[in-house]
C-alpha cells in the first residue's frame, strides 16, 4: 500500500486513492497530489503607499492626517514612526508613536524612509 499524505483539511491519516485524486473518508475532502504541492504559503509582501516594500524593523512617516479612532487625538502629516513590526491583520503596521503610543497603521498611509 503507498503511503498516501494526511488530509490537508482535517489532518486525518486515513486518505485513499481515487483515480487520479486523494480523498479523506472523515471530512470528504478532494485533493490531488499536485495541487497539494502547489499549495506551499507564500510570504506577504507590504509595500507603503509609493510600492517600496517594508520590512520589520523600517522607518516610515506618515504621509495623511489620520483620525485615531475613539479620541480627538489626530496623527500628524510627516510624523516619522520608528522600528515598524508588520503583522497581517486589517491594520498591517503595529507601532509605537512618540506622545501617542501603540498604535497599528495602514501600509496605504505611510512611506518609507
């Protein structure tokens, strides 16, 4: 018997062979051998509002006058911000802002320094 890969969806070891694809008895998962291959995670790229790409650790300025939600606080035009971390949420920047403090930004609203 081959030694057939675990369900991609519901990691369950009990896959067969059906014809030309792979099939999960528990899940009823369809895959094939080649698209599970091609399925390999692909690292995000963030590009600031010009297409430069970001990395951990850049520094940006602020290039729009943004509201901070939930305050009347405003984050100036030109504020620079300092070791950005990039996450994937909504909000791709978390920062730290000088006499704001954590805050997490948009790459649309930035440029890289």
């Amino acid at each position: 018997m081959p030694n057939l890969p675990n369900c991609p969806e519901c990691n369950s070891q009990y896959t067969y062979e059906d014809g030309a694809l792979l099939v999960c008895p528990e899940c009823a998962h369809e895959w094939t051998l080649e698209s599970q291959e091609d399925s390999v995670p692909e690292e995000k790229i963030y590009k600031d509002a010009h297409g430069t790409i970001l990395n951990d650790g850049d520094s940006v300025t602020v290039i729009k006058d943004l509201k901070i939600k939930g305050s009347s606080s405003v984050v100036k035009r030109g504020t620079k911000v300092n070791n950005i971390k990039l996450i994937d949420e909504d909000h791709d920047i978390d920062c730290k802002i000088d006499g704001i403090g954590a805050m997490k930004l948009k790459t649309e609203f930035v440029k890289k320094l």
